[in-house]
C-alpha cells in the first residue's frame, strides 16, 4: 500500500500516516488528533515525541522510535513505535521525513496539503481522509484483488489499520491489547480469532 504512493509532499504524509497508524493500531480519529507536542491545540487528541536511538539507557541497545500520549475511547494510554528493519516501511522514518520536509513542528501533525503541492496548510486533516486513504490504497495495491471493487470498498476503511495491527503479530495477547488499549481481552481475542479462522483445517484432516 506504502509503494502505490507518489514521492511528492502528500504523497509522503500519507505514507506516514498509512505506517503510523497500522504499526501504532490506531483508530482513524486518533491519527489525525496528533499533534507536535503537548497542549499545542485546541482540539488536539494526542501528541507525538521521538527518541533517538539509545535514548533510553546507554548500552541497552535501544533503537528508539516514537511515543504516542492518546486520549482514546477508553481514556489516556501511550503507544510506543519502534524503528523498522527498512526505512521504506519504517514508521518513524517515515514520520520523521514528513515532519522535515512539510516543516512541521508544532500545532496539528497531519495537515491539508495546499493546492498543486505547494506546501503545507495549517488546518488539521479529517479522519474522513484516513478512510478514503486507506480505500485508495487497498485498490491500487490489489489487496483482495478477488472480491469485487465495491465489496473492497466496504471491507477496507480507517479502522483496517487498528485491525491489521491487532490480527498480524504473533506475541502474547496482553501486549496487543495494552498496545491498542481494549479495555478488555475479549476485545482482542475478537481479532485474534479472525486472524486464526481456518488456519486449521479439520475437514481436510478428517480425509474429506
């Protein structure tokens, strides 16, 4: 999805904002509440800070990476991105070569793009645009290529970023749901079961 997008301004704050909510699970509302740091907004939902690496504690061999404070559904949580194997796909890279290039640094993360690419606007971007990105996208990329054009569009929106990310990595269950902040484990075993479903296949098994 990340390489059906142009290399220009918002080809390159989308693809940001594409691998910042998948690798952080979040809800669309969430990623477009982002701002620079705290208290910089009125209608700010969260903020943003980077570490470099080996921030934390020298000789550790801590990559550093992003730290999210989001004020979500079910109250203040941090959600903590690290840096990737490749910075085509790296979120924080790619966070960070938005950040310079659309000279952000404080107010609202994620902006309208002015007219034919000519810079940055001050307004903060809708979730509605996260929806229509990832539909975008999904289309372009083949994703689903055997359903039907409107059926992919009905199966893939803003939320499939929190989905994908609460369904892909196979670590313990308590980690995902502190990470998308489920108030309960149900929650998360809801994506865990869509993600297993016919991984096992009995019928085959069973010599049918």
């Amino acid at each position: 999805m990340l390489a059906t997008l142009d290399m220009d301004l918002r080809g390159l704050r989308d693809r940001a904002i594409l691998a910042i909510g998948f690798a952080g699970g979040l809800r669309r509302s969430e990623i477009v509440g982002l701002d620079c740091g705290p208290k910089q907004s009125e209608d700010g939902t969260g903020w943003i800070e980077i570490f470099p690496s080996g921030a934390h504690a020298a000789g550790t061999g801590n990559d550093g990476g992003v730290l999210l404070t989001i004020n979500g559904k079910t109250g203040w949580r941090e959600v903590e991105i690290g840096r990737g194997s490749r910075p085509d796909t790296c979120p924080v890279a790619l966070l960070e070569t938005w950040m310079r290039l659309g000279r952000i640094a404080h107010g609202p993360l994620f902006r309208r793009i002015a007219k034919k690419n000519t810079g940055v606007a001050a307004e903060r971007l809708t979730d509605k645009h996260v929806a229509r990105l990832v539909q975008k996208c999904v289309l372009k990329a083949g994703v689903r290529g055997d359903l039907p054009e409107g059926e992919r569009k009905r199966a893939f929106a803003g939320h499939s970023l929190r989905a994908g990310l609460a369904s892909s990595p196979q670590i313990e269950e308590a980690h995902v749901q502190k990470h998308l902040g489920h108030a309960s484990a149900e929650m998360t075993r809801r994506y865990q079961r869509k993600r297993d479903r016919f991984r096992v296949n009995l019928t085959k098994a069973a010599g049918l």
